[in-house]
C-alpha cells in the first residue's frame, strides 16, 4: 500500500497515513510543492517549526522506467523565501518508491542541540538519537554503513547542514554508498538541520516494484522510452562518456562562459576544465576511475563518472558541468584535480556547488583571494567545516557574500546564485533565471537546448525573439517531469523524438489507470507552477522579483559585446498563460 | 587566408594529433565553405551538428573568411 509518512520532530511521533484524495497524480515536485503549498504557512520562518520538509520520489519511480528513481525535497527555502524543489539521484529515491512511501513530511523541530536520525523500513519508521551528529557527509555515512549495514541507502546532512547555511544540502547516497548525489539548492539542507534531523537510513528490505495496472503496456512503452534515450546522442554518448561538462568548451565557444565574475564570456584554460580532459585523464589513469556511471538504478545515461588520482584511486566523481564553471572559469581557476577536491569538500560538507562557487568568485571580487588561487580557495572552503565566521558566510552563498563585502555584481535571482550561462550571451536562459518560481536556477527552464544545442529547435541566443515563450514552455514542460521522477536530462530525447513523450504518458496510464492524453502534460506543469506561484505571493514575492541583477543591463559581455535587453515588463508576461 | 579551427569531443579522434589547448591554424585559399573545411579535415559531415563561426551558430553552407574562428561540434548536450 502507498502510504505518507509524518514524522514530527518536537514529539517524535512517526505516523503512517493514507494519502489524500487530492493528492492523486501527483508525485515528485508535483507532490512536495502541492503538501508545501497546503501545509506550511508562506509568511513562516524557513528555520522556524512552521516550515515543513517533504522529501517524495516521482511518479514513475520504483518501476522500470529509465531513470525514473529521482527524488525531490520541497520546503520553503532559508535562501530565497519562497518555496523550493530541489531534486537528487542517488539510491533512496528507488528505495523510499519501492517502500511504498509516497512523501515523508518532516514537521515541527527538535529542541536545539539534539540530533536524531530516522530508522525506516517498508512498516516501521523511528527517532533515535544520532550517532553522527558533529561529522561531515563522507564520515557520517561511513559510520551508518558500518551500523547499519550495506544494503540501505542513506540521506545526510554534513556540518553545513547541522550549522543551518542558506547553502547547505542534502545527500543522497549513490550506488556505492557515497554520498555524491545532492538536492543542492535553496538550502534545503539548513531546513533539515533546523529541524535537528541528521539522518535517514533507508532500509530497502521487502520492498518490491509497485503494481501496475497494466503489466503488458507498461513494458511496451518503458521500452520505448529506453529506445529513445539510447537512440538521442546527447543521452547515449555524450553524457556517459563527457559527463555534464561537456559543455564547457561549447559555451566557452559560444561566448557565453561566464568568467572572472561575468566580466566575460570565455576563459583561456577553459579545454583544462572540459568534460574532454575529464574522460581523458580517468581514461589514463584507470584504477578506481569511471567513464559512465549511473548515479542510480536504472539510469541508462551515466552521466557521473569517477575521477581517479594520479595512482587510480577515488578521488571525486566528475563535477557538473556548474560546479567546474563556478570554481573554474568564474573564479579563474584552470586546475581541473584542484575542482574535483572542492566537490569533493562541497559534498562531505554538505553544501550547494553552485552557490558556494559563486561566492568564492565574490570573495575574489571582493579582493580577499586573488583571481585562479587554487590554494587559498581550497583553504578558504575548508572554513565553512569549522564553522568559523568567514565559512559561515561562504556557506550561506553569493547573495550573502556579496553583502556582506558590498559588492556591486553579484549574479543572483531572488537570493539563488546565477550558475554558468551568461544570460546576455544566453538570453533564453535569462528568461528562465529571473522568473523561475525557485530563484536562479539553470534545470527550471533549460533554454540553452534550442538557444546553444539546437535541441527542440533552435532560437539565436544573442536576439530577443522568441526568448519568452521557450523559456515558458520549458519551465511548463520541466514541472511536469520532475513531478514524474524522471533525471532531466531525458529531456533531451523528450524534445527531439516524438515518441519519447508519447511513451511516458503511456507509463504514467499503465501504472496508475489513467487516460492521460499528452495534452495534459502541460497542464499538470502549469497547476505545479500555479501553486508555487500561489505560495510566493503569499510569501510576499511577487513578480516584481522577477529580475536579473541590473548589471546585466549595464555592462557589455565580451566577446559578442552584448547586453541583456529583455525589458522587466516583458519577462513578467513569462510566467502567465 | 588563416582559419583558426577548434573541434569538441568525438570529432578530435579524425584528426591525429589534434592538441586542443593550441587547436588548428589553417592557411587557406579560394572561396571556402565551412562545410569544405571540415572535409579537408576529414571531419565526417554526419556528424557535425553545431557549426560556430566567431561565435555563431551557422551552417556548414556559409562561407568562411581571412581570421574566422570556426568551432566544430557533434551532439551535446549537459545542464
Ligand atoms: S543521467 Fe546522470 S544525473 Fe541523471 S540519473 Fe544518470 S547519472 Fe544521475
């Protein structure tokens, strides 16, 4: 039986219920902003008891279905003030559907200072206290391995999280039990540390695929799904073998490779910190190193390779394409062992790469480290470990770092840093940063696929036209399926190859007795973005919030030399229909 | 006239000795496409899905100039 599960932090009661009526057909970022959007009080304080943190896999999850064992973490967010949905890989979203769990809803705070962690199997679910509180991410998990054994998965938050940083995350263990794969952004893991919650330990046993309404269709469109990932490029080649960071050189190319705090739009060593030298160097040194790896179960894309050292041990998993832009290029960094060390600190602390990255370019607007100090970066990240007061401000990310050392150009969007396109040089894409309901956030809206991939059609990146509607369609397409629990990058498959839609909806049918049409695909994208939009004027951000910072208006981006143009008036017709 | 050409990923592999931190000076003569171009060089066409010339996006039809910067890539594709 599909059930939710209530845990309330302050009694410690964990409660089984059945789920409401009115959450049917909705699962993922769907659900999570639906139970955020009936639940927890706008106004609230994001680190206060109010605040609720709903952690849900997708509606495709726990069957075979390609990639669709994402899970997603809504609350409202300590970082912008409005709702958040932030999504991970990782094991515990397969898990936690194979369970039967269709959300856990983390409600109320323990009082300050203590630390619990949440035993659960397929019937039974526990607070007790930590016995990890204090460790970071790496450690802490190696400890609940050693305690609870191998065949769970776990979820974490490191010293970022117990320290309550606007940019601290929550892991999400891999296939190998590391915990590499985050909700990332928003700060979602500050509202898991406020509410004194430093585990969970999934524990799989007993849990099966979920029943299907119709065994036979299912299979015959999950199979078409399969053919059309793996007969998309960008899913079957590019991605396994170059990871996200594929696209460095193409931006760098395209100009709009955000470097030295967006001061420009390409950068020299921009080869040295490319998805090409990532899969050369793993390929050469071999060892523990991995060209293709799946972050989860049933990925057929693997994006997110291993990075060995220089005597093929673990060293990292290859850093997203945004992580090797923020500390790379934007902090004019070109050392790509040096990149891999501060992901692999980002995620033993527990904090967003993004937002951290990008305040480490501010700390070097600012002055405090110089332009491509890989060693003062790596020093300076250590901090936010310690919990000193200049970590504390890295970890709370670039809207806080820029004020608190006044700078001018901070690249942010309601609070959330702006990752990797240039939006002058991208414009779509600056369409999506300045009126996404979740601050600047690439994944909401990725028009770079027709603005630079030429994928779903192409719109010049540099001209205004046509800009607001991809973004809008995009952001209405991209609801839909994180509410489904699919990896995003299915995306690029879904927009090339008819059929790959098609055949989602007929999953989506097969499991649950449905009669969707794909006409109604874009309807449950936009009632998800209506209710986020509903709890963020609630929550007193209202479209005049949807901005980009007004030096984007000001200054020319070398080397096509441009501006952003896109009047304020018109990016707030983006979110209307 | 000189072409400074740059591949990404796969299109690297046809052309031996291809060393991406310097890319590829080329002298040139006669009107040239760069579509041409990438047949010198024995780039598969097939597999060409972005063309960028100085920066832009364009077709392997549109004529190459002296300085052009012309950027070959396959599919790809990330976020
Ligand atoms: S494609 Fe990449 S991010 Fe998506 S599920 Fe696979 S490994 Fe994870």
């Amino acid at each position: 039986m599909i059930k939710i599960l209530r845990v309330n932090m302050k009694t410690k009661a964990c409660d089984f219920q059945d789920v409401p009526a009115e959450y049917d057909g909705l699962g993922g970022r769907g659900l999570t902003s639906a139970i955020v959007g009936k639940e927890v009080r706008p106004t609230c304080t994001p680190l206060g008891p109010h605040n609720k943190l709903v952690i849900a896999p997708g509606l495709l999850g726990g069957t075979n279905c390609a990639n669709s064992n994402r899970v997603s973490v809504g609350c409202k967010s300590p970082l912008t003030g409005g709702i958040k949905e932030a999504n991970s890989g990782g094991q515990p979203g397969g898990h936690l559907a194979k369970m039967g769990i269709h959300a856990i809803i983390i409600e109320d705070i323990a009082p300050e200072g203590e630390w619990y962690q949440l035993e659960l199997t397929k019937d039974t679910a526990k607070l007790v206290p930590s016995t990890v509180a204090g460790l970071n991410n790496y450690d802490a998990v190696a400890k609940l391995v050693q305690q609870y054994g191998e065949k769970n998965s776990y979820i974490t938050i490191g010293r970022a999280g117990e320290f309550r940083l606007t940019a601290a995350s929550i892991a999400f263990t891999d296939r190998e039990l590391r915990p590499t794969r985050h909700a990332g952004r928003g700060g979602v893991g500050a509202v898991m540390g406020s509410k004194g919650l430093k585990a969970i330990i999934v524990n799989p046993e007993g849990g099966e695929n979920l029943p299907l309404v119709d065994k036979e269709a299912f299979t015959a469109a999950a199979k078409r799904f399969s053919k059309a990932l793996l007969e998309h490029p960008v899913c079957s080649q590019g991605l396994p073998n170059y990871g996200t960071a594929v696209l460095v050189n193409i931006l760098h190319e395209a100009g709009g490779l955000p470097t030295h705090n967006f001061s420009a739009g390409r950068f020299e060593g921009h080869d040295e910190v490319s998805g090409e030298t990532l899969n050369r160097l793993t390929k050469e040194r071999g060892g523990e190193g991995v060209v293709a790896h799946g972050c989860m179960t049933g990925c057929i894309m693997r994006c997110s390779g291993i990075f060995p050292d220089k005597n093929g041990k673990f060293m990292g998993k290859w850093p997203e394409y945004e992580t090797l832009w923020a500390f790379g290029p934007n902090s004019g960094i070109n050392d790509i062992e040096m990149i891999v060390r501060y992901d692999y600190q980002c995620d033993d602390y527990g904090v967003d790469t993004i937002d951290v990255g990008a305040a480490i370019c501010l700390f070097m607007d600012a002055g405090v480290l110089k332009y491509g100090d890989a060693e003062g970066c790596f020093k300076l990240m250590e901090e936010i470990s310690k919990g000193s007061a200049i970590g504390r401000v890295l970890g709370c990310g670039a809207a806080t770092t820029g004020k608190v050392y006044g700078r001018r150009r901070v690249a942010e969007v309601k609070g959330q840093a702006i990752p990797a396109y240039d939006p002058r040089a991208v414009k779509g894409q600056g369409v999506t940063y300045a009126t996404t309901t979740m601050g600047a956030d690439h994944t909401a809206g990725y028009a770079v696929t027709a603005n630079i991939l030429s994928v779903g059609g192409t719109i010049d990146p540099l001209g205004k036209g046509g800009q607001i509607d991809l973004s809008r369609n995009l952001q209405i397409a991209t609801a839909a399926v994180d509410t489904v629990g699919l990896c995003l990058f299915v995306a690029f498959a879904v927009l090339d190859i008819p059929d790959a839609l098609v055949a989602i909806v007929d999953m989506l049918n097969a499991r649950y007795g449905l009669k969707l049409t794909l006409d109604d695909v874009p309807a449950l994208g936009k009632s998800v973005l209506e209710t986020e939009i509903k709890f963020n004027r609630e929550a007193g951000i209202n479209e005049f919030a949807d901005r980009l910072p007004d030096f984007f208006y000001d200054e020319e981006l070398p080397p096509h030399n441009v501006k952003y143009d896109i009047p304020e008036e018109e990016l707030r017709t983006a979110l209307t229909w | 006239m000189s072409v400074f050409v740059t591949l990404s990923t796969t299109l690297r592999n046809f052309v031996p000795g291809y060393r991406a931190a310097d890319g590829l000076n080329l002298e040139v003569s006669g009107p040239t496409t760069a579509g041409d171009l990438a047949q010198r060089l024995n780039l598969p066409l097939s597999e060409i899905k972005i063309v960028m010339i100085n920066g832009r996006r364009l077709e392997l039809a549109t004529p190459i100039n002296d300085g052009d910067r012309v950027g070959y890539f396959p599919a790809v594709g990330g976020g």
